[in-house]
C-alpha cells in the first residue's frame, strides 16, 4: 500500500480531473480507515501538489450544500513526474 498522499496524487494520473470529494470516494475503500482522509486533509494536499506544479486547477463550482468544490488535473508534464517517482 501506498502512503496517502502518493495515491491521491497517483490518481490523478488516471482521471481527467477531480476535486476532494472524487479523491476521497475513489480511496476509501483502500484508505478509509485513514485519518488524513477527510476533506479538509485532500484539499491541503491537492493545493500542496498545485503549488509544487504537479497539478493545476482546471475549475470549481458549489455542490448541494453550498460547499465550494475545486477541480484539479495533472497536466503532461505534472504526470510525468509523477509516475516517474510513484510506480503502480
């Protein structure tokens, strides 16, 4: 297994884009049990990988209950990186 924080950023080399609720959904079933899943944990980290260029922002909008949802993507370059140091 992983540590958390390779396989959030591992999984936005699989998907075209996600926010923290995606991220959080996509890893619970591996990582559920982790304390540093919850929403405000992912989007330090998601913000962490932006400021560090292996994410950019690509968009952001309200869910249902007014919470502001920010998607994320690796671009080319961002993902290269990525899988070069994390391995499946």
């Amino acid at each position: 297994m992983k540590p958390l924080n390779y396989a959030i950023l591992k999984y936005f080399t699989k998907v075209p884009e996600a926010c923290a609720e995606d991220v959080i959904e996509a890893l619970k079933g591996e990582y559920g049990k982790f304390k540093a899943l919850k929403r405000d944990a992912v989007i330090s980290a998601l913000m962490t990988a932006e400021a560090n260029g292996l994410l950019e922002e690509t968009r952001f909008d309200m869910d249902e209950a007014g919470n502001l949802r920010v998607y994320y993507h690796a671009n080319e370059e961002g993902a290269a990186t990525i899988n070069k140091y994390i391995r499946d």
